[in-house]
C-alpha cells in the first residue's frame, strides 16, 4: 500500500514514517526504484503499532530501536526498565506507565482479528457542528463537553438529531501539537449560528467502513482493517477520516456495548496498475 494509506491506518505521519525509514526502524518493503515512492505490507502493522505506542509513553528513537533489535525478551525489558527509572520522578503517572509498557511488549505477538469492511453511499446530509482544538493526549476529555455543548445548541433551537453524532478529524499529522476535530450531529434543518454551534454538511460520497465493537483502547483493529481493505481493493482516499458514535457513552451502557463506525471517503483508483504510489500527505 501507499505511505499515505499506511500512514492512517497506522496514525503515524507520512513525516514520521519517513523518518523511521531514514533511522532503520520501520524500512518499506519496496520503493520504486524510479519514483523513490514507498510501499508497505499488511505485515508490517504490528511493528508500526509498537513504534507508535513506545511514542506515545515518551520512549526515544535509540531505545526503540534497542526494543526492536532485542534477540531476546531479556533484553528489551533492560531498555524498557530504563526508562522507567527516568521518569520515576513523575509519581502521578508511573503506575500508568508501567502497565501500558507490559501490553506495549506483547503485542507484536498478537495477530489483530481484521474487521468486516464495506462500502456503503452516504447521502448529503446538513449537519449542526463545532470544532475543537486538543492535544492528542486531551482528545477523549475534549470530546464529552464539545458534544454537551453541541447537544444543548440544538436543544435551544429545537432542533432534533437525524442521526448518530460523529467526529472528522481533519488533521492528518498525529505528531501536531494540536488537532483540529469537528463534531458533528446529523439534522433534518440546518441550525442557526451561534457561538457554540455552526451549520455544516457532509458531502454525499462513497465510504468504506468497519463497526468497532467495544472501547477505544484498541480502536487501532479498525484503522487497520481499512487500510488494508483500501490497499486491496485499490481505492484512494478521498477525505478526512470519520467516526460515527451508533452506541455512544451513556449512563448505564456498558464499555462492551458501545458501537463505533468508523469510516473514510473513497473513489476508485483511476490510474493505470502500478501508477498510483503518490505519496499522499
């Protein structure tokens, strides 16, 4: 596939994954040698998951690399032990950390269970919607009192919702300070403008989509399960990725019970085989 289809399956940077083919960590399985353009494998998911997650946890590049490079468990739990005496001073947050490193470990030993995907026609449809702005790690404590906000805004207008809330996340670099991400509720009318609530429309086009069953720790399955479904049925993205909330959080409703869409705009590829590997930002 693509760098720019492997880069949203992964949530990793086009930057960053060009950066971990310059420092050896993550090498594509081929580049055109005409072209220089990269291509990645299914196979590859697991050990760019890893990377991602020893990112997140604040893990530098060069002990990463040790991880990777460990012949033995031994070894990558000395590097890993490192670094938590680094930031044992952080009392708050070691707990956390530690537990995250030990699923971090297993996982290149976990085949992930692919997700059915299908395309399906979304219709235009008006939208009442608002955006935040949040740092990564902000993002699911930015998201309950956006919707709240948004959710009230309708209320005040007495505009029922047409459909399950979502988000688009409309940035595409997971490396950014800050992410842009709107959220959107699906209505029969367009709302009025006010200074929570904006009118909006998503475009009627083609999606490819999963349903992610359960929480949001390991919503990655999905992501990946339409990156590769994207890269074998050769179709090219065609806009930001969406989340459709079809069980949201509730009072009452379990983690187990929550059902998410996840979804991305798609065409079908127009170019001859073997010519689409632009690298896609």
């Amino acid at each position: 596939m693509t760098i720019g289809v492997f880069a949203r399956a992964t949530r990793l940077s086009v930057r960053a994954l060009r950066n971990y083919d310059r420092l050896g960590l993550l090498v594509p399985a081929r580049v055109d040698p005409d072209t220089g353009y990269r291509r990645y494998g299914v196979d590859q998911f697991p050990r760019a998951g890893l990377i991602r997650r020893l990112r997140e946890m604040e893990v530098p590049l060069p002990e990463i690399a040790e991880i990777l490079a460990a012949d033995v468990p031994e070894q990558a739990r000395a590097v890993i032990e490192r670094h938590r005496d680094r930031v044992a001073a952080r009392a708050a947050r070691l707990d956390e950390i530690a537990g995250r490193l030990e699923a971090v470990l297993a996982e290149p030993g976990r085949v992930p269970g692919w997700l059915h995907v299908y395309e399906r026609w979304r219709a235009a449809q008006p939208t009442a919607r608002t955006v935040v702005r949040t740092p990564l790690s902000g993002l699911a404590a930015a998201l309950a009192p956006g919707f709240a906000r948004l959710f009230a805004g309708l209320a005040e207008q007495g505009i029922e919702p047409a459909g399950p809330p979502g988000t688009r996340y409309l940035g595409d670099d997971p490396d950014a300070a800050e992410w842009e991400v709107e959220l959107f509720v699906p209505v029969g009318r367009p709302p009025r403008p006010t200074a929570t609530i904006a009118a909006g429309k998503l475009a009627g086009c083609l999606l490819a989509a999963t349903v992610h069953e359960g929480g949001y720790d390991d919503v990655d399955t999905a992501y990946r399960s339409l990156g590769r479904w994207i890269a074998e049925q050769d179709r090219v993205l065609a806009g930001p990725a969406e989340e459709s909330y079809l069980v949201p959080p509730a009072p009452g409703v379990s983690t187990a019970a929550l059902r998410t869409e996840v979804a991305w705009p798609v065409h079908p590829s127009s170019s001859p085989p073997g010519t689409a590997d632009q690298e896609i930002e």
